[in-house]
C-alpha cells in the first residue's frame, strides 16, 4: 500500500500550491478533495479521479467518517490517493481524524504543507503578522466551538480568527469581553488569494459594520497589532547607511 499523501492546496489560486505538492498531485490516481480548493488545481493530476469531499462549517461526525472510510478503502486498493486540503492541512483540517484512521487501518501517509487562509491574508494586504518589538506572538484561533458557540481569546499580539464569518458582529463583542479595547485595529479579509479577495478595515467595538460586506465568503479577522495597515516610512537620508535610518513602524495594539 502507498502512504497517503496529504496536500495543503493553499487558499486560493492554484499556483500558490507548494512544488512538492504539485509534484504528488502529478502522479495522483485519486484525489480526494475539499469545496474550497480551486478547480485549476485539477489540471495538475488530469489523470486521476477527483472524488469531492467538501464540506462548510461543522461536519457531522458521519461525514468525517465516511471520508476516514474513503481514505482507507482507496489506499487499500493499491492506488496513489492524494487527500487535497484548502490552506494548510494542519490548520482547522481535521487531519488528526485522518491520519488516525489511517494509522488504525496500517495505512501510512504523508503530509505537505500549504499556505493558511491567516498567511495568505497577511500576504495579500501587506500587513505582516508580526511586527518587531510590538508583535511578538501569533495565535491562529477557531472562534466556533463544537457546540456552535462563538468564543473569543486574547492570547497573542496578533490573533487570527478562522470561521467566524458568518458572525461577526458577535465575534465583536465577544473579543471586547475578551479584554481587547474596542479601538484595537482589525482586519476582514474574505476569499485571500482569489481574484475577487475582499478586504475592510474595522475596530473592534464596531466590527459589525463587515458583517455585509463579506457575508457568505471564507474569512479570516486578523485582530490586533497585525491587523494595523504599515505607518508611512520616513524618506531615507542618503549619507546614511541602509537599516540606520530605518525607523520601526509604532503600531498601537
Ligand atoms: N485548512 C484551512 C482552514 C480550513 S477551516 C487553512 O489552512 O486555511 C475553514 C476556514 O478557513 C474558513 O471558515 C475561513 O475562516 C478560513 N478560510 C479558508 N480559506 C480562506 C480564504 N481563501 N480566505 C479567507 N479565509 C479562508
């Protein structure tokens, strides 16, 4: 039996796929794939059978284990199967569930990485992530729970909030009980990486106000320090020396 291969397709276009990942794909017989994955990614594996297994929001546990099902009859049939995922296959992927199920069925897999939904983000609008010596950490966060309820953290400089679209007004005032002042910057990118990316710039205190704008789109809300659009660089003095007249962006968190 061959490994399973896990690919992260990246979040949109489908250049954005790693090398390696277009490299497995190319020699795929079957793929199983996710709703969010970019069609044009099939013309790197016009040989195999694309059998689609997407899904939005929580799955039943029945979906999820009739697609563990599918992984293992197919690696056991002796084929190359590729398991396609939006983003990164380690981020919001369930791929525990996955490879668990291989494991159990003594199937081995392997895992290639792609860009997440936060970094494609962080990408596509020039905000960094992080920021030196303002935006240490970053946290990449769920804000639904199992049983539908929205939380919110505050655990890092910079929080990225996946599948919170769909409510963000709540997710608003759930991050201000989270201790995030109601002016901290935030940035809702929805669909990062495809030709009709959206992008708005909120507070927190009125977060509600994206709520319209990005309405039935994949999401991510990037609060704090890397959410803050870059401060204008002063004009470089040209006797100095490149870095020393550098002056480190302030955001205020
Ligand atoms: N494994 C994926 C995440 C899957 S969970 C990754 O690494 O990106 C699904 C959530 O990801 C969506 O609810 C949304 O919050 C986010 N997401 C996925 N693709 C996105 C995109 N192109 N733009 C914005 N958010 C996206």
């Amino acid at each position: 039996m061959k490994p399973v291969v896990f690919i992260g397709a990246g979040p949109g276009a489908a250049d954005l796929i790693t090398l390696r990942g277009a490299q497995r794909l190319a020699s795929a017989e079957v793929v199983l794939f996710d709703a969010l994955t970019d069609p044009a990614l099939r013309e790197l594996a016009p040989q195999a059978r694309w059998i689609d297994v997407g899904k939005r929001g929580f799955c039943n546990s029945t979906g999820q284990l009739a697609i563990n099902a599918l992984l293992v009859r197919h690696a056991r049939s002796g084929r190359a199967v590729v398991r396609l995922k939006g983003g990164d296959p380690s981020v919001f992927g369930r791929l525990e569930e996955e490879l668990q199920a291989l494991a159990a069925a003594g199937v081995g897999a392997e895992v290639v990485p792609g860009v997440t939904a936060a970094i494609a983000a962080a990408a596509a609008t020039q905000r960094p992530l992080t920021r030196r010596g303002t935006g240490r950490s970053v946290s990449l966060t769920t804000a639904m729970t199992q049983s539908g309820d929205l939380q919110a953290t505050r655990t890092a400089d910079t929080e990225v909030f996946y599948m919170a679209g769909r409510q963000l007004a709540a997710l608003g005032r759930r991050l201000q009980q989270a201790a995030w002042p109601a002016d901290t910057p935030v940035l809702v990118v929805s669909r990062a990486g495809w030709p009709d990316q959206l992008q708005s710039d909120h507070r927190v205190g009125s977060l509600a106000e994206a709520a319209l704008l990005h309405a039935g789109r994949p999401t991510v809300v990037t609060v704090g320090v890397g959410a803050a659009p870059l401060e204008q660089a002063p004009k470089r003095e040209s006797a100095t020396a490149p870095g020393l007249a550098r002056r480190e962006p302030r955001m205020q968190p």
